[in-house]
C-alpha cells in the first residue's frame, strides 16, 4: 500500500512539475515590448491619403472618405467582409495596354489609337477620377489597417490597389494623348503629380510593405511611358522635369526597413493574443483548443521569438544591393533560435512548450528580402531610363563613342547593382541589366539608346 502511494506522490508530483514547466512564460525582451508598445504617428483624416484609398471603390454617390473610415473601422474589427458588400463595388476594373508592364515597341501607337475609348472610360469613369485626384493631393499616408498586409490585402485592401492601377493608366494614357496634341506641359504635370503622389507613399513611415511595393510598381509604369516618350523625341527642352521624374527612389533599403518594422509591430500586436489564447474565455472552444492555449502556447516566448527574427532579418537586409545579393541566408529564413523546420505535411519544432506560438510565428514569417529585391530591380530601371535620357542628352551636343558617353555621366544613370555603367549591346544599340528577382532572373531589362549596327 505504502509502495502505491509513493508511486502515486511521485505522478503528482511529476505532473505539477510538467504543468509549472508548460505554463510558465518568460519575461518580455526590450525588442518585443519595443514593437507591441508602437503606435504609428495619428494623421488627420482629411491629410490621409490611406483612408481615401480604404473608401475608393465605394458606390457611387457615397462619400468615400467616410466609407474609408467606416471600412477601416469594420476591418480592424473583422468585420470587413459582411460590412463591404453593401457598401463598395467589387466589378473588375481593367484598362490595359502592352507596355504597363515592360517596354513594348508599338504602345505609344496603341494608345494614341484608343483616344476614343479612353475618352469614353473617363466619362464612365468621372466619379472615380474625381476621388483619385483628391486623395493624389493629401499630404499624408498611413496604413490604419492593423493586421499586417499580407493578411490583409488577400482579401480585403486588394480591390482598392486595383482601382488605383487603373484609374493612374487611364490618366496616363490621357497624358500620353496631351503630349501628342502639342500639350507638353498638360502631359508632364500628370505624371509629376502622379509620380510624386506614389512617391509619398513609398517615404511613408507608417505603410507597409505591399503599400511600398504597389506604389513603386506605379512609378515605374509611369516611367516606362517617359522612356517610349524620350526614345521618339517627344519631350525636348523638358530636360529638368524628366531629371526630377527619374530620379531614384529616395533611400529605398531605409524605407523598405520601415515597413518591416510597421510589418513586425502590426504582426505582434495582431497575434500576440492568438485565437487559441482568446478561444479559452469562449464556451465554444474544445478540449484541444484550451489544451493548445494553456500547454502550448505562451504569449510572452511568441512576442520575444517574432522580434529576434525581425532583427535577424533587418542585420541581412541591411547591406547594398550587391551585399544582399550574395548572402548566403538570402530569405531570411534564421530558425536557429525556434529549431523549428517544414517537414512535410507539418512543421516540425522541438520547442514543445510554445509549438502553437512557434508555427504561428513561422506561418507569417516571409521571405521579406525578396521585397527588398524586386524594390532595387524597379529602383534599378529608374537609373536605366535615367542613363536614356543623359546619354541622349549628350549624344545631341557630342557624336562620340557610346561607351565612353555612357561611362562620363553621372552616378545615378549608373547599375545601382554594379555601381558601373549599364551594359551597352552594340550590336542592338540597347543597355540593360538583368533583375536580380528569383522570377525575372532569366530575361534582360533592356531600352534602346541607338540604331542597331545590325540588322
């Protein structure tokens, strides 16, 4: 009897030794009470240019900007979905043309060919206009949104960007028609307002990472159609606007690093309290679930595990273009500190304490730096259409030799990669670089300064 009843002392005790350690949480890192303290900078609402963009694509007649502030409002609360459908249009918006995306011979052609249709959109369009042009003019942007936006954009901020996209290429387009029509100055002020517009959101300390990647996705586009333009001549005597409208992006890596912070604080104060922790005050949680809140999931290791990441992640980013390119740890991906691994079907983690808090840190832990990259491959053809301009420039007041021209002009006509001059093909009369994004690394950004020496 008395055996038993050792035996049985020595389970209890084990089990309150196995539930202390389960339970018990550690106490918050500087980094991670640093990240869930943060609060971005209040911005009026009329200065917002996010709120205009939250209410873009409210019905007609409605103000949108208090449909902005109202959708902002129901998605912080999850309540997006059912709010929106009585409120925005979700029709597919689409003008297209063959070079939104990349540089095509015949464009210019095809849209001076369309001036009826986009005539036509414009006034189908005039409400819509009308809203893109305001929130063009706020002076401000800031992503009130607080789930991150790979959360978020899946399935509800998405509609909104291509709303943008296609009221700024019809305008474009509009401003490609000016320009032919002997408006020059009608033409350029577009895309300096335009241009400058996205540009504001790219520098904006409070957006995130797909509010930065769409805005320079914007600019170039814009910068594509100024290319085409320079290339048949369109714009002479402009020479300082086009130098403004081409410049690089203003500190791209700084900026990009700030939306991994706004990324990071959203993430942390969105799960710091996952629904396996608030699913033990619901009367509908099972079994499993309190298990999983109460055993294995501890607030404070998650919060703490999510912010040495981050910074893991920031001493990678924080190199050239070039030093980030030849990183052995090219994504980020620096689990040490979890040993948690993707196996097939499931992840894999030894941290048996914190497995809910650990999978559901790695569940939003992107392969960030390919951000960064495809943000140096757009920063990248801002030098190479700036080189287009500069060597034309030259070639006017100078017949000489195409490399040397190319090698005499300033920095910032120069591969941001290479800090050299972009490669020149003589034989085609094109520079070009090749981006360094896993998914354009096989085709060449190429722009013609020069008449082929072959057919």
């Amino acid at each position: 009897m008395k055996k038993f009843a050792w035996v049985v002392l020595a389970l209890l005790v084990a089990l309150v030794a196995v539930s202390v350690y389960f339970l018990r949480d550690e106490p918050l890192t500087s980094l991670a009470e640093q990240a869930l303290n943060y609060q971005p900078v209040p911005v009026p609402v009329e200065q917002n240019a996010f709120v205009g963009v939250a209410g873009l694509n409210a019905l007609a007649g409605r103000d949108f900007i208090q449909m902005g502030e109202a959708y902002i409002r129901n998605a912080n609360l999850g309540q997006a979905v059912e709010q929106d459908e009585q409120n925005f249009d979700y029709g597919k918006k689409e003008y297209p043309y063959s070079c939104a995306k990349e540089i095509t011979a015949n464009c210019l052609d095809e849209i001076r060919a369309d001036a009826k249709n986009i005539q036509k959109l414009q006034e189908e369009e005039r409400e819509l206009i009308q809203r893109y042009l305001r929130i063009q003019e706020m002076p401000d942007y800031s992503n009130q949104v607080l789930l991150p936006s790979i959360q978020a954009m899946g399935s509800t901020l998405a509609p909104r960007y291509d709303y943008l996209g296609y009221i700024s290429r019809i305008l474009s387009a509009q401003a490609i028609l000016d320009i032919k029509n002997g408006q020059v100055s009608k033409g350029l002020n577009w895309f300096q307002k335009d241009m400058a517009f996205y540009r504001r959101v790219f520098a904006a300390k409070d957006a995130y990472l797909l509010d930065k990647m769409f805005a320079v996705v914007q600019i170039r586009r814009n910068a594509i159609l100024l290319s085409l333009l320079i290339e048949e001549d369109s714009l002479r005597g402009q020479d300082e606007i086009l130098r403004a409208l081409l410049a690089p992006l203003d500190a791209p890596k700084e900026n990009m690093m700030d939306a991994m912070w706004r990324e990071h604080t959203a993430f942390l104060q969105a799960f710091y309290k996952t629904p396996f922790e608030r699913g033990l005050q619901s009367q509908k949680a099972d079994f499993s679930g309190k298990l999983a809140g109460y055993f294995l999931y501890k607030q404070n290791m998650t919060a703490n595990l999510e912010a040495e990441l981050w910074n893991n992640r920031m001493s990678i980013i924080d190199k050239t273009p070039a030093a980030l390119l030849s990183s052995e740890d090219i994504n980020g991906k620096t689990f040490e500190r979890t040993g948690c691994t993707f196996r097939s079907p499931l992840p894999y983690c030894k941290h048996l304490k914190n497995f809910t808090g650990e999978i559901l840190v790695l569940m939003g832990y992107g392969a960030d730096t390919n951000y960064f990259i495809h943000i140096y491959d757009h920063d990248a053809f801002l030098h190479l259409v700036r080189a287009q301009l500069e060597y034309t420039l030259t070639i006017k007041q100078a017949n000489s030799d195409t490399v040397a021209i190319l090698a005499s002009l300033p920095p910032e006509t120069f591969n941001p990669y290479t800090g050299k001059p972009f490669d020149f093909d003589v034989e085609r009369g094109v520079i070009g670089f090749r981006p360094a994004a896993n998914r354009d690394k096989d085709k060449r950004v190429e722009i013609r300064i020069s008449k082929p020496n072959k057919p």
